[in-house]
C-alpha cells in the first residue's frame, strides 16, 4: 500500500485495514483520520458490502470531450487534398496547409 499512487484507492484500503485490524470501531474515527466526508466513507463501506474489492476499487475512465479541429466543409477538402499524395512531401506542409487556409 506504500507505493499506492492513487489517495482514493490508499484511503479506501486504509479504511478497510482500520476496520478489519479493529483499531476502529466507528466511521467517525475513521473519517478524523483520513479527513474525509462521513458520507465518502459511508459509500467506499457500501461497494465493499455490495461488490467487494473489485466494486470498491473500480475506477471509472472518464470520457475528455473534444470537438473536432477541422469540420465541415474543411474536413472535405482537406480529404480531397489527401486522396492524391503527391500534393504534399510532409506533415509539415499539411499543418501549413490546415493553418493558413482553414
């Protein structure tokens, strides 16, 4: 648990280790030591009970929304431009392309 980088994951499994290890016996004990929110601790409790340490632990990826840099009509031609390679020798030229005339 040392080289655990993640403070939630840390903390859920401090919480665990308190409880089992019986050195606590109420979550306000635990929530003075690991200064979390009552509720917090009440609901890494709750994934345990319901799921165990695979529910607990479950770390849901969040999805980053980025919108598109060339859309439309650019993209279009951008696409034509790209269906004959001779129009470019490099990535360079491409981005100078995108830049200047888009």
């Amino acid at each position: 648990m040392r080289h655990e980088k993640d403070s939630n994951i840390k903390d859920k499994l401090n919480t665990l280790l308190l409880i089992k290890s019986n050195k606590v016996t109420e979550i306000n004990e635990i929530v003075g030591l690991l200064n979390r929110h009552r509720n917090t601790i009440s609901s890494w409790l709750n994934k345990y009970r319901n799921g165990g340490l695979e529910k607990l632990l479950f770390v849901k990826k969040r999805e980053i929304f980025e919108p598109a840099l060339i859309n439309g009509n650019n993209l279009e031609k951008l696409k034509s431009r790209l269906s004959n390679p001779e129009d470019f020798s490099s990535y360079g030229e491409i981005k100078r392309m995108v830049k200047n005339r888009m």
